[in-house]
C-alpha cells in the first residue's frame, strides 16, 4: 500500500471512528430517496452498510411513513435542505424519536446525485418537551382559574414579559405595546403609584416578597382594583436581575368589601333603631297597661309584630317593604281569615326608616279589631284601602275601615299604646297627619304621610 492509499485508508477509517463516536445515525440516499444505506447507527439500527431499498417499511412505523414521505417528496422536489422529527424501531424493537437532517449532494450540473444525511436520538429531549408543556398547559389553567397574570422581569437586560392577561388587566390588548416598567406605571393610580414603587424598592433591597394593592386606570373602561404578588431573584452579589409576579383583579372583592360595611353600619342602624323601639314599646306599653297580665300579653303581641316585620325587611334586602305584603302577615299572625279582609291599592314599597311604625300600628288596629272591633262581630269585616297622592314626592292615603263592631268597649279615659301611636308616634316620626272616628258601625282609621 503506497503512502496516499495509506493516507485514504487512515482518513477513512477516522471519519468512521468520528461517526460512531457522535451517537448519532448517520446515512446516504439515492437522489430520489428510494434506497437508503447506513454509514453508521450508533446503536440504533441493526443494518450495516447494505442498501435498504424498502427502509420506510423496515424502520419507519406505518402511521409516521405518511408524513416522512410527504416531506421527503417536497424537499426532493425542491431540492433542499430536510429537517423533520419522526419515530423509528430501534435495534432492540423499541419505538423512539429522532430528529433527521439531510443535504443534497449535487453533481457539476446543478443535479441532485445523492443526499447525506444524520439522525440523533431525540426521545428525552422530546419528553422533557411534552411534560414541560403539560406542566404550563396546568400552570396555565390554575392562573386562569384564579383569574391570575402574570410578569417576568429581566432586570439585567431590561426585557419585560407579560402575560395575555397582563396586558388586558392593564387595558391593553395583547401585544399592543411593548411591555415596560413605564407602560406599567402609567395605569397605575396616580394616587397609589408612591406606595406602590416604595414598596418594590423595599422588597428588591430587603430581599423579601413584594406585595400591594393598587387601583388601576385604563384608557376606557371602569377604575380596576388589583393585587400583585412577586418575588426578585439576585445573583452571587446580591444583585438584584430578576423579579417574577402575578397580578390578580379584586375589583368585585373590593365591591363585596365595601357593601360589606354598608350592610354593617345599616345593621348596627338597624339594631340601634330596633333597641329603641323596643324600649319604647315596654315603657309605653308598661304606662298604659291596667294590670301585669295585660302588661306582658300587650308586649308579646308587640315585640311578635315587631319581630315579623324585621324578617320582612330582611327579605327585602334593603328595597323596603311591600305595604299588602305587610297588611296580611299581620292579620295572618292574628289568624283573621280571608272572608274578613278586603285590601284594595296600588303596589307601594314602604321605605325601611318607617316599616316598623307602620307594622305596630297594623297591629294595634287589628289588636282592637279582634277584642272591641269589627273582629269581635260574627258577620265584621275590614276593609284597608289606600292610594297614591301627588305629582312630586309621593304620599301614601291609607284608610282603615270596620263594619260590624260590638259595642262593648270599656268606659275608660286611659290613652292605649295604639292613641300613642297614631297621634304622637307616627306624626312625630314620619310627618304623618292620622285621624280615628269610631262610628256606630265602626271604627275608621285614616292615615296620611309622605314616602320620600
């Protein structure tokens, strides 16, 4: 063997060596990718050199060989580079991945002669890929269930990276801008803005985790409540270089926040005014009772009328209470039954301020109606009528009206609970002007006041 046969043989057997060493397969085609021949398989393939004029279906699983043929056809037709990811049977009988490139070879024409090619094992790599997808595909669907965005903050190259959520929480539409601390803190109330960067430069130079609440101001669009949650990251120095957060809207918390404590002060309101009612009617009821049995059946029936309208405002959730709806819960608790009762009148909501009033003097009128009224004759009925009066502010006419009534009231001069009502109480309270007539077939109850 002379010296540059020598030289050849060297040549050739190191560029083997170098072959096998890269783990990699690696093989030539024809020019129409007919046959192939393996140069090397790094453990992969079983062949060795021979041509494989059927190595699609030796090596290529039957639901891949559409695909690899579709791309092997385009690049031949083309006559370029291909690169493509498909499955293969390993040596062993396995399936995995590999990731193929191949160039064509051209003759001194410009013709394709034959194509060299490499395949590299890719199934880890590929795994680490999916399973690093399914994890953000779950990250992603957590943010989204929490209704959090998010941002990453290169502080070393300044580059900032928002989330889709992000952008819109701000008011921009996804990639409108380019992200930037400025575009982030022109949002930002201006209100807020100073607690806000005081506490990111508290957090980046104590090393702990930065928080706040801030408002937020869009182009368009309401004022948005939101909460940011981060944490920096330093290098070996110390040095601040990177800061990751999530943005959460708390607009409708803040919203639930507020009408949190308007329902609180309306219910300490509401229980203040229900204490002092509730004094009222003993004192009251203990000044014009005639005896200790008198005193304490007097104030059940109060205190019982007065705890029936506060379910009946708290039902109404503030929108006040419906004036019929009043009328018979009262006499459905004094068990008068229908046949009785005749209520005639537009829908009118009585404000909450004058429920209670209203509701005792319901029961004070339907008290006497049972023991000296209309309810006291076989054949009494009552009769409640009202209307609405006035162009402005509206006011209720109400009209109480007995047939039938049992002419055996006692002879006395002592003003009841019910005269305190009607003719200090109601027109102290509620401006409303009353007027009672007890007429041989009745007692009548006019009642005028105004709603606003």
């Amino acid at each position: 063997m002379n010296a540059s046969a020598h030289r050849d043989w060297i040549n050739e057997r190191r560029l083997k060596a170098l072959l096998e060493a890269s783990g990699q397969i690696h093989f030539r085609m024809n020019a129409d990718w007919s046959e192939m021949q393996r140069l090397s398989g790094g453990g992969l393939l079983s062949d060795a050199t021979a041509p494989l004029p059927d190595w699609q279906e030796r090596y290529i699983p039957s639901e891949d060989r559409e695909f690899v043929r579709g791309k092997v056809a385009q690049a031949v037709a083309e006559g370029c580079p291909l690169t493509l990811e498909h499955r293969i049977y390993r040596i062993d009988g396995a399936v995995t991945w590999i990731r193929t490139r191949a160039v064509p070879l051209r003759s001194p024409d410009g013709a394709i002669e034959e194509w060299l090619g490499a395949a590299e094992d890719v199934s880890e790599a590929r795994a680490a890929r999916e399973l690093l997808a399914e994890r953000e595909e779950r990250l992603a669907l957590a943010l989204a269930a929490a209704d959090l965005s998010t941002w990453d903050w290169d502080m070393v190259t300044g580059r900032l990276n928002w989330s889709e959520g992000h952008y819109r929480l701000l008011g921009y539409a996804p990639g409108e801008i380019v992200p930037s601390y400025e575009a982030w803190a022109t949002r930002v109330h201006p209100d807020d803005l100073p607690d806000v960067e005081t506490r990111i430069t508290q957090a980046r130079e104590t090393q702990t985790s930065y928080e706040a609440e801030f408002r937020v101001l869009a182009e368009a669009g309401p004022v948005r409540w939101c909460r940011a949650r981060a944490r920096f990251h330093y290098d070996e120095a110390g040095h601040p270089i990177r800061m990751i957060g999530v943005m959460q809207d708390i607009t409708a918390a803040k919203l639930a926040e507020k009408q949190e404590r308007v329902l609180l002060a309306e219910l300490q309101h509401r229980v203040r005014n229900t204490l002092s009612m509730v004094r009222s009617i003993v004192r009251r009821s203990a000044a014009t009772a005639t005896s200790k049995d008198s005193f304490a059946t007097h104030l059940d029936g109060r205190v019982t009328a007065l705890g029936r309208v506060q379910a009946a405002i708290t039902r109404a959730s503030g929108t006040g209470v419906d004036l019929e709806t009043l009328l018979r819960d009262e006499m459905q608790g004094a068990a008068v039954s229908e046949d009785r009762l005749r209520l005639a009148g537009p829908p009118v909501r009585l404000p909450n301020r004058m429920v209670e009033l209203m509701a005792l003097t319901v029961h004070e009128l339907t008290t006497n109606a049972i023991k000296y009224g209309a309810l006291a004759a076989p054949d009494g009925m009552i009769a409640v009528e009202w209307t609405l009066e006035g162009a402005g502010p509206p006011r209720l006419s109400l009209r109480w009206s007995e047939t039938g009534r049992v002419a055996r009231r006692p002879a006395s001069r002592r003003r009841g609970f019910g005269t305190e009502l009607l003719e200090r109480m109601l027109p102290y309270s509620l401006g409303a002007q009353t007027r009672v007539d007890l007429r041989p077939d009745g007692l009548l109850c006019e009642i005028e006041l105004p709603l606003a």
